[in-house]
C-alpha cells in the first residue's frame, strides 16, 4: 500500500519508508505535570530508536459518554502545554478540534489539528480546518465506509490544503464494541493520502464501562502489527504515566513505561516490510 500524496510537518517527511508516522500522547491534557512527563519519555525513546513523534493532547473532551465525566483543565491553559512541549522538545503536536469556532484559536497553538471520528463528515468543519492551512488528520468514523473517506478527504483539499491524513480507529459492530476491517486500510489508501491506524481506539468498548467506555488494552500489539505488516503509513496511540488513573479512555491508554518496547517492535516490521517492496 503506497500513499501518493506526500508533504511535511515540520521536519517529518509523511510517508517515509525508513520510518512510520508516529502520533503519540495522553487522551486528553489533564495537568502539565503529566503531559510533561509523557513528552519527556517521548523524546527518550525518540533518541534512542531514531523515530520521530507528534505528540498528541486533546485539550478539550467534547464528546464524553456521560455528562458529568472530566473534559479538561481549561482550553487556553492546555493549549498553552501543548504549545510548551512544542518549543522545549521541538516536537509538533496535534490536537481535536469539535467546532469551527475552535480552529482559530487551536491553530496559534499546534502543527496539526485532528477532526474527531464523530465530525468526520461534518462539511463546515473540515473546510475551516483546512483553511487554517495546518495539516489536517481526520479519523474515520464508526459509521462510515472506508472508501467515503476520501470524501471527506477532498473537502479539506478543495480549500487548497492537501495536507491530509486518514486514520481508522474501528468500526461499529452491535453495541458498545468496534471491530477493524483491514480491507479498510487498502481503500483508504487509494484516495491518495497517507493512512494511519489507531492501535488504541479501536480497542475501545463504547460507553460499556457505566457511564464510560471500556476496552481491551491487550490486544494493541497484534492489530498494529497487523495494521504495519497491511501496509500503513503510520500509527497513532493514547499513552498515559499511570493509565488506570486517566481521566479519560483509561481502558484502551497504553502505560508509558511499555511504549518504547513497542515503538522498536513496530519499527522493525514497518522497516521489514518496506524493504520487501525492493524485492
């Protein structure tokens, strides 16, 4: 599977054969103290394998099962981490945007804005973000077939930005439960854009844990694995210090101390399998 639209962020080249697309971060900015941390463990891991990463923070939870579930610190003040991290480990950051009012204050703080799975064909939005001229990742939704992505894909291009990625993060299958069709990533692939896979949402039970959504965390390893050796251009996971005390998807985070040990798996079989492609 081979992306055909090519482009950068900051000094990352998206696709890159010698190395995936890696997003990585807290589900949501509960404290600095935390994001921190995580970005710290981040650049370790970075130095040591060789691999680059967007640090991912949602500073804003518009979309919790229950209403009364924790939904950030306060949007400028975890923008303002974000924008921190970005300047003291020089790692572009990511973060979701629900409304179109939220583009333009989101845009002075990151390098790329993420359209939650929900939003993903919600016209206005799409267009705005790809106003703002950042690049633009748009998960797809549990709705939605693969190949209408590309759809949703062309609505931000038609603004002129083709900075644009694809993720799956799973499929509805019955209540509270997703599944991953990896025929998904073949399709989406052809609309010409870079795809990612989403190894810890599509783990999630939705709304299965009483007023929360559950998960299955063990599974993370063989679906990415499966999700590289299928042919994407990178990989998005929610990592967290402790992720039992998360304040958001605490079922699906992977524990920071685990991260690197699959970061260097998952980069073997990525290099593996683009070396097949010499053959």
């Amino acid at each position: 599977m081979s992306s055909t639209q090519k482009f950068s962020i900051g000094s990352l080249s998206i696709p890159d054969e010698s190395c995936p697309l890696l997003i990585a971060g807290p589900c949501l900015i509960e404290n600095r103290a935390m994001a921190m941390e995580t970005a710290e463990e981040l650049q370790r891991i970075s130095r040591e394998l060789g691999v680059c990463f967007i640090f991912k923070g949602s500073y804003r939870k518009a979309n919790r099962t229950s209403g009364s579930s924790f939904t950030g610190i306060g949007d400028t003040e975890a923008l303002e981490v974000l924008a921190e991290i970005r300047q003291s480990y020089n790692m572009p950051v990511i973060t979701d945007v629900h409304e179109t009012r939220d583009v333009t204050h989101a845009a002075r703080y990151v390098d790329v804005l993420q359209i939650p799975a929900f939003l993903c064909r919600q016209t206005e939005l799409l267009v705005a973000a790809g106003e703002s001229g950042l690049a633009v990742n748009i998960k797809k939704g549990q709705f939605m077939a693969p190949d209408d992505m590309a759809l949703a894909a062309a609505k931000v291009a038609k603004t002129g930005n083709n900075r644009v990625m694809l993720t799956e993060r799973g499929s509805s299958f019955g209540y509270h439960n997703l599944v991953v069709d990896f025929r998904g990533l073949a399709k989406m692939a052809e609309s010409g854009y870079p795809v990612l896979y989403d190894a810890t949402h599509s783990l999630q039970l939705p709304g299965a844990g009483h007023g929360v959504s559950g998960g299955e965390r063990q599974y993370v390893m063989p679906l990415a694995k499966a999700a590289v050796a299928a042919g994407v251009d990178g990989l998005f996971f929610e990592i967290h210090p402790n992720p039992s005390k998360a304040m958001s998807d605490a079922a699906t985070q992977v524990a920071l101390g685990d991260f690197g040990t699959l970061v260097k798996q998952l980069l073997h079989l990525y290099r593996c399998v683009h070396s097949l492609h010499s053959l």
